[in-house]
C-alpha cells in the first residue's frame, strides 16, 4: 500500500487464512493498494479509503509454457535465454497496447538445455518474444498467444536465429558531412520499446543503441522481423530519425541516410493572475518520436527550448505549488508545430479572453482523475461512448487539455471567441489505462469574461 502523495509511504502485508489484510496507524488520506498472489492477476486499486473495508476480487493467471530454440541446429540457445510478454491491441494490426502497461512481463531468464519456459500472464492478447542472454549471438523470434483465465497452453514454440535482419546507414548535416559523437536509437515497434516511446538523456530504458564515429556509419544486426524506427540524437543538432523500416526475416536494408538540422525553438511566457510565473517544468515531446526535452520558466515567467527537430510537439506546463499530487491538476497542455530554422511563440496565460470553468458532476474516479479536450466543432473526435487507450489522448485532434480533478473541476484560460467542444474523458474502470469518452458540451464564447458551465455526465461506474 502507498499514500497519494508525492512523499508516499510504503507498507506491506499478508492475507490471513480468510483472505484478510489490516494495515494500522493510517494517517487520514486516500491510499494506492496492490494485491498480488502466484497464480493469481495482480489488482491494483485507487482512491482506497482508511476506516472502509475494501473487498479485492482475484482472477486465475493463465499459464503459457514452451520451449526456445535456434533454428538452425534446432537445439536451445548456448548461454541461456529470455522470455518477455508484451499486450497487444485486440485490432489484430499487432500494436502494443499501451492500455495494459501494467500487464507487461518483463524478460525472465532461463537456463533449460532443452529450451523450455513458463510464464504466468493475465487473460488476452500477448506477444511473447525471447532473446538469447548473449543478446549479440542471435536475432529475436516472437510469436503470439491468446489466453483466458486459468488456461494452461502447451507447445508454444519460439525460433532464435544465427542469422536475422539488418538496417545500416549514414547521419550527414546540411553540408553532406558527418558529426562526429551522435548517438543512434533503434526504436522496435514490435516490442517493449514502445511501451514508453520517449527516449532521455542517459537512456534508461536500455534501448538498443551505437554511438557513431567521425564517418557517420551505424548498423543494427541480428534483427527479428518487424517495424523499426532510427532515432538520432547530437548535442548540436535536432534529433532526426529515419522513419518506419519494415523488415522480413533476414532482410537487409543498407543505404539509409539520416540528415541532422540545427531545428526550431519553442518560446513563450506563462503568466497568472496577471503575474508571471517562474519555476513552471515544461516539457515537449515529440508525437513520431517521442524524444523531448524539458526546461523551467525563469523569474519573469518566460522559457524557451531549442534544437527541436521538425515536426508537431505535445507540449505540457506544470505550475508547482504545493508539492502535492493536486499539482498535476494545475498542468495545461496544447500541441505546437516546430519548423526549421523558426521559433514559435507560445504563450499560456489567463489574463487575456475569457475564463471557462467546468463542473462535472459526478466527478471522475482515481487520483490522477479525467481530461478535458478542448476543440473546434470541425475537429474529428471518437464516438460518444468509445474507449480508448489514455496514450492516445494527445494524439486526439484538439487546441488544449485540461486534467479534471477529483472535485469534478477544470479551467481553460484565455479562450478567444468563438464556438467550441470540451470532450470529456474518464478512467474505464475494466480496463486499466483506458479512459472513455463520457460527454461533449458545446461551448460558445461570446466575450464573458467567465463562463462557468455545470455538466452533467450520465456514466455508470464499476464497483471495484
């Protein structure tokens, strides 16, 4: 169990021979709660209330068991392997889906000389990936599995390679000549790579990468069949990447070049109440590559964030006040177009337009709460009702978002006139990670100065 908070307190126990659990000397507050059991789904629950008792139903884990092989001899890789299992989307196009994040299995290793494994998952769609532990002697092989509560599934086969494919290339700038000290990414859209897209300085998700030398060269082997994406990162330039490479097995796709450009910049002022606010964390990530990079307002409230490559940004402000999680409800957010060689101009302000206030009753569940989109009435949005996984909230066309916090309240500031849609998202509470689309209320701003509209959001909830 952990406290909703930023300073979160960990506590931990064990059921008693009825199924039991107590955990005392509770501070009044809202509490995360994690239950997990061999054989059993993990259940991970929010908002959980001290003085209340709560009631965890488990579910039977489904088995999986198989063997790894090398598909030439036939026989388990030498030096042990690994098996990962990654969820996919139910759409049968073979995306990871970000909505089970937390059903992802992380790489198990194993020794068997003959090449056999087990893994426990929860019920769905996986793909199931292994590696040998000597990660430069063979290329991966996948293959996926569909399971349901307390199925056992035998005979799951998954074929290594001595061989496999191949991307290799060249990084060049505008003159045609080679940067010496970038840094190559390959970005694996069939694997856990893109269960969190964006790459940070320090790389600490170990996503496989070559720094590159004075002739610009890079090369990826020992590459299972699939869809890869190159990112390139240099101190001096913008990041650049080589767009989607798709790959059969053992295919090899050389000649690819990769031009570095010194990019565009995002500048702006974030001013409340008048006053300009310093010390606000921004962050810009990068919707087809997901690199960013972050700064901080200064003390008259302006930032600015270069070496951007070209492309559209999902841009984020925090204001910090408290240190508590109730800071996240102060974050705004709003999508930029970077170009070469230009700065863009954007602002976050409240001091000029109109002020539009949402009540949403009832409130959205969970501490992180829901989201307010913000668009035009001729911008696409899904169908009344739709799930949808929370990742691809940004990628929604919109103008701004706002968080819904947990008293049912958003604010957009400065709203210029104009008729609009506030779509409205809450957590879906059968699917970890996925949010719905609950309401749509149009909007017409007239010049009020405030607007304060209540919002009624008809929306059966789950009992957990």
């Amino acid at each position: 169990m952990s406290r909703e908070s930023l300073g979160a307190v960990r506590q931990q126990t064990n059921t008693d021979g009825d199924g039991r659990f107590r955990f005392d000397n509770l501070e009044q507050n809202t509490y995360r709660l994690r239950v997990s059991h061999e054989g059993y789904a993990t259940r991970a629950l929010s908002r959980v209330r001290v003085d209340q008792e709560t009631r965890v139903v488990m579910s039977s884990s489904a088995v999986v068991r198989g063997v790894v092989l090398v598909k030439e001899t036939g026989r388990a890789p030498e030096g042990g392997y690994k098996v990962g299992a990654y969820p996919l989307s139910e759409s049968g196009r073979g995306a990871i889906n970000l909505a089970r994040l937390n059903q992802v299995q992380a790489p198990a290793q194993f020794y068997a000389s003959d090449g056999s494994f087990q893994l426990m998952l929860e019920p769905g769609l996986y793909r199931l990936q292994a590696e040998g532990i000597q990660a430069e002697r063979y290329a991966p092989g996948r293959v996926e599995v569909s399971v349901v509560e307390g199925q056992v599934v035998d005979g799951v086969t998954i074929f290594l390679s001595d061989g496999g494919a191949e991307i290799s290339g060249r990084v060049v700038v505008s003159d045609g000549s080679s940067p010496a000290g970038a840094q190559a990414f390959l970005i694996d859209f069939g694997s856990g790579d893109v269960v969190v897209p964006t790459i940070t300085q320090g790389n600490p998700l170990n996503i496989r990468n070559v720094r590159i030398g004075d002739d610009g060269l890079f090369r990826f082997d020992k590459l299972a069949a699939g869809t890869y994406n190159v990112v390139v990162q240099h101190p001096s330039y913008a990041a650049g990447q080589s767009g989607p490479v798709e790959l059969g097995d053992g295919d090899k796709r050389a000649g690819i070049t990769i031009r570095l450009g010194k990019g565009g910049a995002i500048e702006g002022k974030i001013m409340q109440n008048k006053r300009p606010v310093s010390g606000a964390i921004v962050l810009v990530i990068n919707t087809e590559t997901g690199t960013n990079k972050n700064t901080t307002s200064d003390q008259n409230g302006y930032y600015f964030v270069d070496g951007l490559a070209t492309g559209v940004y999902e841009m984020t402000v925090t204001v910090l006040r408290s240190g508590q999680p109730t800071d996240l409800y102060n974050t705004m957010g709003a999508q930029v177009q970077v170009e070469e060689g230009k700065v863009t101009r954007k602002d976050f302000s409240d001091s000029e337009g109109t002020r539009l206030i949402g009540i949403c009753t009832p409130p959205p569940s969970g501490i992180v709460g829901g989201m307010a989109v913000l668009r035009y009435p001729t911008m696409s949005a899904p169908a009344p009702g739709e799930i949808i996984s929370a990742a691809q909230l940004p990628d929604l066309d919109h103008i701004e978002f706002r968080i819904i916090g947990p008293d049912g309240g958003f604010i957009f500031e400065g709203l210029q006139d104009d008729s609009y849609i506030v779509d409205l998202y809450y957590p879906e509470g059968a699917s970890p990670g996925s949010v719905q689309l609950v309401h749509s209320e149009p909007v017409i701003i007239e010049g009020q100065g405030q607007l304060r509209i209540p919002i009624r959001v008809n929306i059966v909830r789950e009992q957990e």
